[in-house]
C-alpha cells in the first residue's frame, strides 16, 4: 500500500476514533461493523463487544426493523432524532443521533454512518426547567388568588381559583371574553382609568377595590392588582384578583361595633354626635331647628331586677323598634345605655314639631309588650331641647334635654317637657356626652 495511502487511512482512523462525539457504522443489515473509542468510552464497552451486533441492541427504545430497513431503502428521510443507550452497567445515556447513508464502491447504499451527541446536559436542564415550571404552574394552580393574562384585547389564561370566582364550571369556559366583561358598572370608571396608567407607565399599578359581576350576575367585591406581562412575545397584563368579600364585612362588622350599640343595633354615642352635629350645620343653613330628645324608661329596673336581665334586654330591644317606627326619615335614634335613648330630629320649624314627635313615641311605649309569655307595660319620660334655642353645642343640648326629662320624672312620669332655662334640679351623676362611649 502506498505510503500516502497509509498516512491517509491512519489519519481517518485517528480522527474517527478521538472525535469529540461518538460515531458507529452499520451495515445494510444494522450489524455494528465499526464503533469510534469515543462511543466506546460512553457507554463502556470493548469493541469486540459491541462489533457484530445489531445496533439496536443498545438501544432503550423499541426499534422496528422496518424502519431501518426503510431508511436503507431511502424510503424514510434521515432526520436527527433522539435515543436513549443503554450502558454495559445498566445505566442510561440520553443521545441524538444524526445518521447519513453510506454507499459502496458502485454507488450502492451499504449502510448507515451515525454520529452519536452526549445530551445528558441538555437534559438535564430541560428536566430543571420542566420541574421548575411543574413548580410554577402549580403554585399558579394552587393559588387561592384568581390569576388572568390578559392580551389583546381578551383573556388566554385564568387558573381554578379564576373559573372558581367567576362562577364557571371551567376556567376555560372565560378564555377569549374581555376582562373588562366581568368588571361592575359601578367600578368600570376605575378599572379604565388602571388601565390607562398601566400602559402609559409600563409597571405595576397599586391594588385598587373594584366590584366585578359572576357569570350569574350576582356582584363580589375584590382587591385588583395588575402589571405589564409578556405572554408569547406579545404585550399583555397579568391580573391577580382577591375576593376580599369576608375582609369586607369583617370591617363593616368593626364600623358598626365602634358606632353601634350591640344589644340593639342603634347608633351609639359617638355616631349620635356626629348626626346631631351634621344636623346643626344643616340647620344653619336652612334656618330650621333641630330637635333633642331624652328618653328614659319610668321603672325600668323594677322589671330588670323581677323578671332578669334577658327580659330586661329583650324589652330594651323592642322598646327600641318601637321608638323606630315613629321616626322620619333623617330622623336618629341611638342608646347612650341602660335604659336611656336619645334622638335627633332635623328639619323642624317650631317646638310643637318636638313634642308632636315625643307624643307619638309615648303612645307608641304604652301599648303592651309581649315578651316570654309576660305581658309587661312600660311607659317613659321624655326631655327635649332645641337648637339653636336651648344650646349651640352638643353637650349643651343632651345635658338640657337631659334636664327637661328629669323635670318629666318630677311631673309624674309618662310624659315630656320642653327645657326651660332656670333652676332646674338635673341628675349630678349624669356624665358629660362628649368623649364619652
């Protein structure tokens, strides 16, 4: 053999066996008739253990003999595709293969030239990123919070918790509906105006309240927050919505406790103030007056100490509703405790107005009360004081119909008296209205 030829096969044997990735050739058969020491490295056999045998012996996949017999034939094309190896010690090697047809000194296709690609590596990160979107998708999944991309114009993705808060069966079933769809008329101002700040900042804008609608109709309060988001290259928001429903009535629960009594539902003396002070400036304006009212049960803690505080706080609660359905509209009605109410009635012109009003509380009291099989008869005596007549402040005004009833006691009960400046015995333990709860 020539010498060049020598040099030439020596060179193609070297380049063959110390490539970088692993190469083999089969014959038409599929028998391993050459394998590179690179492959030979990678999987951990000796060349006489794998020369002769039919490559697909090594492999972890089912291979069909057709196949390559088709590819042999030109019938299949030769595309890189992916296999799994297996080692001589029983572990696996993920690979790609490349395969190009070889052909004999005739131009006959005599078998097939495989180039052989670790990809542990690439599978590797392929798994890390599987798992970490695992990871993702379900804590999105999984999320108590509704989450929605919105793009173009319409929704591409809504997770359970969305399906579950709008009332679908799937959350499929919102896919291709505009968010807009589901924000109440009342919040729709609002919800532009986010929208609008949000594509002319490109960033997060701060949670907003809004109200949205179920697909039944039925309205949910919720807590909003939105930033830009780019889903499959294109400019989208990404939605996280949280029903704050409970979160709502936990606050209003706490309103009505600081400015409500809790056996009767009434304004307390806080919230009464406030009423009586709106009604004042309203008076100045309109030049009306406004009304005062004291009232005190006659007796009370007779039926108390008697019958037991249960009665005693039933009959407080219907004496309650009594004195509420003689009142107006506007009208005001709180407890300041025990058995002690007092009003505030706006818009009147003169002091008969009051006493009219205290008129009909009176009678209202004297019908009986049925309460645990007792019928019990209750009366009361009412003060009253007028603004801007009888004071301009607050306190002044309770502390002088306060006065006025404890004149109604001295009278004989059951009835009201108008407060008369002078020097009228008032109760010195009566505490000042101001500041106090």
């Amino acid at each position: 053999m020539p010498a060049s030829l020598t040099d030439s096969e020596e060179l193609y044997r070297d380049l063959f066996d110390n490539a970088p990735v692993g190469y083999h050739e089969v014959d038409a058969q599929g028998r391993l008739v050459r394998v590179n020491q690179t492959e030979l490295l990678m999987l951990g056999y000796e060349p006489n253990e794998m020369i002769g045998r039919f490559a697909w012996e090594f492999v972890v996949e089912a291979i069909s003999r057709e196949a390559f017999a088709a590819k042999i034939a030109g019938a299949l094309p030769l595309a890189p595709f992916e296999r799994t190896f297996r080692r001589k010690d029983g572990s696996v090697l993920p690979v790609m293969l490349e395969e190009r047809l070889l052909h004999d000194v005739d131009g006959q296709v005599c078998g097939i030239r495989t180039t052989v690609f670790d990809i542990t590596a690439r599978k590797a990160v392929e798994r890390a990123l599987r798992e970490s979107e695992e990871r993702y998708r379900q804590l999105v999944e999984l999320s108590p919070d509704a989450i929605l991309v919105h793009c173009e114009g319409k929704l591409v993705f809504c997770n359970g918790a969305a399906g579950r808060l709008f009332g679908a069966a799937k959350p499929e079933a919102l896919l291709g509906r505009r968010a807009l769809d589901f924000v109440h008329a009342e919040s729709r101002e609002l919800a532009r105006e986010q929208g609008h700040k949000l594509r002319g900042e490109q960033a997060s804008v701060p949670a907003v309240e809004l109200r949205i609608v179920r697909l039944d109709g039925s309205p949910v309060e919720v807590e909003v927050l939105a930033m830009p988001f780019a889903h499959r290259g294109k400019d989208a928001v990404l939605v996280v919505i949280r029903d704050i429903t409970l979160r709502k009535l936990a606050e209003q629960q706490i309103r009505s406790l600081a400015y409500h009594d809790p056996l009767t539902a009434l304004p307390n003396r806080i919230l009464f103030s406030d009423r009586l002070t709106m009604a004042t400036a309203q008076a100045n304006r309109q030049q009306h007056k406004v009304g005062v009212l004291f009232v005190d049960l006659d007796r009370f803690k007779a039926i108390n100490d008697s019958l037991g505080h249960a009665i005693g706080d039933k009959l407080l609660q219907s004496v309650a509703r009594r004195i509420q359905s003689c009142l107006r509209e506007g009208d005001t009605v709180s407890r300041l405790g025990g058995d002690e109410f007092t009003l505030v009635l706006p818009g009147l012109r003169e002091a008969i107005d009051a006493t009219r009003a205290a008129d009909k509380i009176l009678a209202a009291l004297r019908v009986p009360f049925r309460l645990e099989g007792c019928e019990l008869k209750v009366s009361a005596s009412i003060g009253i004081s007028l603004y801007p007549d009888d004071g301009l402040e607050i306190d002044a005004l309770v502390r002088n119909a306060d006065v006025a009833m404890y004149r109604a006691k001295e009278q004989g009960r059951d009835g009201h008296q108008l407060y008369a400046a002078g020097p009228l015995r008032r109760r010195s333990d009566r505490p000042s209205f101001i500041g106090k709860t």
